[in-house]
C-alpha cells in the first residue's frame, strides 16, 4: 500500500512553484517603462539591423503593426516581435537613410501583462548621422465640414525643395494625431516644409484612394526650436470626385432617391417604355446636393417602371421604380425649432391635397384660428401660424382626408399637441459676426447646433450681416459654425487636390452659446 501524503507533498510543492502575478493592493495604473535598450536610446551613427527594447516588467504587443509609428517611414515594414517577456525586438528589413534621425514611436502597441497599461508616450530616437534633429512642428487637424478634431489621423510632412507628395512619395517626416486632433512631428531637421494630413485606407502612406481623405496646409511651415510659436492647422477633406455617377436609386418611402457622386443642379427622369408620366416630380435635395428624393405627383401607378435618369441634362444610368411593399398612413411631426417663436410641422411625404375644414386647432376645446403655410425652403414642411399667445397649449387635430400625399394617400386620425413656450421657458440669443473671419464678407451659411452636434437651425445669405437674431430658443448649450460660402450656392463645397481647390472654409465658436430662460443671450464671434 502506497502512502497518500507524499503525493500530496508534492502537488502542493508543484503549486508553490507556479509562476503568478502578485494579487492584492490597488490596481496597477501605470505601464511598462524601457529600462534598457541596445543601441542605448539617443544613439548615434546607427548601422545595425535590430532594435531591441527591454522593460521593466513583462509585456505584450497589442496591435503594433497600426500603433508602431516610424519617422521617416521606412519603405520596408519592419518586424516587431518579443523577445523573452520583458524584451520587443524591432527588425530592420532595409537600410536606413545616412545622416537621419529615426523616431521609434511604440506607445499604445507595448502594454505590461495584467493590466493592458500601455507605454508612456516617449519614443525611442537614434540618428544614423552625427547629431539628433531637435527641431519640431506642431499640427492640429480637423474635419474640413464639421471643424471636429480628426483622431487617428496621419500627418505626412515633406521638404519644401521635395518635387513629390502624398500621391507618389513617403514624406520625410510622420506622425498620428491624438484623440483632439493634435500631433507634434519631433525630431526634425530645421527647414521650410509642405504639411498633409490623411486619412490612410491602405496603410501605405500614400493619397491613393477616393474615398481617403487629405488635407493641405495654405503656405509652406517653418520647422523649428519654439514649437509653441506657431500652431499649424489643416483641414481634412474627403476629395469631390472628378466624374459624376449614379451611385445609388431605389424607392425610399414613396420616393425615388437618387445618390450621386458628386453634387448636382437638376436631376430629370425619362420612361424608357416610350409611355409619358401624367404627374410631375418634385424634388427634395439634401444639403449637399448629391442626393435627391424624387416625389411623383401623378395619380397614376408607378409600381414598377424604368426611367433613365439625367443629371444636369447628361444620361448617367437607368432607374427602377417599384414599390414593393404598401406604404404607411401619413404622418404628422414637429419640426426642429423654427427659431421665430412658431411651429413648424413636417410630414412623412409630400402633401398634395390640402382640405383645411378636417383640420382644427382648439384650445381648451375651443377653436381657434390657424394657417398652414408651406416652406420655401422643404417641400414636406410647414409654417403654422395662429393668434395663440406665449404659454398657450393647443391641440392640432386632422381628421382623415385633411392632407393627401402626393399620389392621393392620406391619414387616420391625427392629433399634434403643440405649446408656444412662455418668456419664461426660453430665451433669444444674437450672434455677433463683424469680427469672426479676417474681413471676410461674402455669402456665408451659420448654422446653430443642438448639444449632440446636429444641425438645429440655419440661417444664410449673400453678405455676411453685423449679426443674426434667433428667438424663444429652448435652454441648452448650443453650437456655432460659420461657412465662408464663397460661390453662395447655399452648401459647403469639399475641395480637390488636383484642381489645388481647398474646401469653403468652416469655424466653430469655440464655446458656444448657453441660451437660458428669459434672457436675451449675447455672443460675439
């Protein structure tokens, strides 16, 4: 018989003798730090073939292939693996450049074991000459629309002497902005340099992609020792495309959207059958005037037809028509705040037929006097006006057959309960513009953004005004962005880098503006 305590002797020496983290205490918070590294960090006249980095305590590598930034680019990958549990080694697979300072930037691609802590941010440099480059460039990067800082974006900067650029050539000089846009281009030598901004679809470095988007800065930049003496900001644009297509066209709740690739100014529909439409179209563009919603007003069917579409009298592609499905009972919404201190009302498609005596607007059941009045501006919005006072509650009811669609398709019942706020719900805010864009007075677009960055109000015309007034706006902290709408067709227009066309430029008031109840709130821009 064999005694059991020596086997339990020995499995409780086997578990003494497994490796684990230390539990207990507070979490860890901070991430790896490079104790040691062969060569030594800041080394100069570089000629091997490897970097190795050692840590000091164990690491992994989390998508280092997208956070190992290198500057320059190397034309070659490198191939970055561990060595041991505390060591990263980067292997070369080309030469580097003779008398260059390189910039290993490893952070967010190196993290310790047990917490996923990445690196601080404190690349490794070595120069393959004799001296590190201490020059720097400092670059902020926002979307050229929106003036939203550009995250994860690259930042490609050439010399000024360099015949090439994005299209056809690795810059000498790389960098990643951060979560607000921002990325600092170190270690560089002291010059005159082009600066771009990309948005890499295929990882090469390179402007060769529609749909990437680039930006440019205006003049040439200076690198040098002050990086905080000059801020150089770019704006990220996605490039018009050079020809114009039919992306896209299909029935969209009673509509015959039509996408395009680029903007447009008429959009027109032909039978291929040879047969005429009895009805008329009416469009509805979006703010870019790429895409259409096409509204038939014919009484007759258009459950499955072709039409060739032209767009701005030039045949592009065929279009089906088919409604495979019925459509819903038409609906009534409130529109986004009108900014007049009225209503605004939209329908879910476009109103052919109106019977104003099925519709009422009562006020403690008592009726009360109203007209609809269409929008010149949308084709399914309208302008509700009535002799209710501030604070007044009121209940807008259409009984079935007060609005007709465009093809004769109306409603059930619908009630709309509709409140003018009271002075003391709301407030007026006017925004002063005189001093806003270095004595630009052009056509301009200002547009008023709700907390969660959509468009709530707009307002525009052909010389920029001393200020805009907007009234009995709800209490929040609103937006401000202001289009230099220099050819004044009422949008923003994208660039394009072979016509050397930046986009309309786009400023966002940096604070903003916080309306509050009851006060008449005052901006300057």
């Amino acid at each position: 018989m064999i005694p059991r305590w020596p086997w339990i002797a020995a499995l409780l020496l086997a578990a003494c003798a497994q490796v684990r983290e230390p539990t207990g205490g507070d979490p860890d918070k901070t991430g790896p730090t490079l104790v040691e590294s062969t060569p030594p960090l800041g080394s100069t006249g570089f000629a091997g073939d490897r970097i190795v980095l050692r840590f000091n305590e164990r690491v992994q590598l989390k998508n280092i292939r997208e956070h190992l930034v290198v500057s320059p680019p190397l034309a070659t990958a490198p191939t970055v693996r561990l060595i041991g549990d505390r060591s990263v080694q980067i292997g070369l697979e080309a030469p580097l450049l003779p008398n260059t300072t390189y910039v290993f930037d490893y952070a967010k691609g190196v993290v310790d074991l047990t917490e996923s802590n990445a690196a601080p941010d404190l690349p490794f440099v070595i120069s393959t000459g004799s001296a590190i480059d201490s020059a720097a460039l400092r670059v902020e990067v926002f979307e050229a629309r929106t003036a939203q800082p550009s995250d994860v974006v690259e930042v490609l900067v050439f010399a000024e002497a360099d015949t090439c650029d994005p299209r056809n050539c690795l810059p000498v000089y790389f960098a990643r902005t951060d979560e607000h846009g921002h990325a600092l281009v170190r270690y560089m030598r002291p010059g005159r340099y082009r600066a771009f901004a990309l948005r890499d679809k295929n990882g090469n470095h390179r402007y060769d992609l529609p749909n990437e988007s680039i930006a440019v800065a205006d003049s040439v930049v200076e690198a040098g020792m002050d990086t905080a003496a000059r801020v150089v900001a770019l704006q990220l644009f996605t490039a018009r495309d050079t020809l114009q297509r039919l992306l896209d066209a299909r029935l969209v709740d009673g509509a015959l959207r039509i996408a395009l690739s680029r903007a447009a100014k008429t959009v027109e529909l032909a039978p291929t059958d040879g047969q005429d439409v009895l009805g008329t179209w009416i469009p509805e563009w979006n703010a870019g005037a790429d895409t259409v919603r096409l509204w038939y007003t014919g009484a007759d069917s258009l459950a499955r037809r072709t039409f060739l579409v032209r767009v701005d009298g030039v045949p592009m592609d065929t279009a089906l028509a088919e409604q495979r499905k019925p459509l819903p009972s038409l609906g009534i919404a409130r529109a986004p705040l009108s900014g007049k201190g009225g209503w605004e009302v939209q329908t879910t498609r476009v109103i052919g037929f109106i019977d104003s005596t099925r519709m009422q607007l009562l006020k403690d059941s008592v009726a009360v006097p109203f007209s609809l009045t269409a929008s010149l501006s949308h084709p399914r919005r309208f302008q509700l006006t009535s002799p209710l006072k501030p604070g007044d509650k009121a209940v807008l009811t259409l009984l079935p057959g007060a609005l007709a669609d465009h093809q004769r398709r109306t409603h059930d019942t619908l009630t709309l309960e509709l409140v003018i706020p009271g002075e003391k719900e709301v407030g007026n805010l006017n925004v002063t513009l005189h001093t806003l864009t270095n004595g630009y007075n052009g056509p301009y677009i200002l547009e008023l953004l709700d907390p969660n960055g959509s468009v709530a109000l707009t307002t525009m015309g052909s010389a920029l005004p001393d200020s805009v007034q907007w009234q009995a706006l709800p209490p929040k902290t609103y937006g401000l962005r202001m289009i230099e709408d220099e050819n004044g067709n009422g949008r923003w227009d994208t660039g394009s880098p072979r016509e050397a066309l930046p986009p309309e430029r786009v400023y966002r008031h940096p604070a903003g503006a916080t309306v509050r109840v009851g006060w008449d709130v005052e901006v300057a821009w």
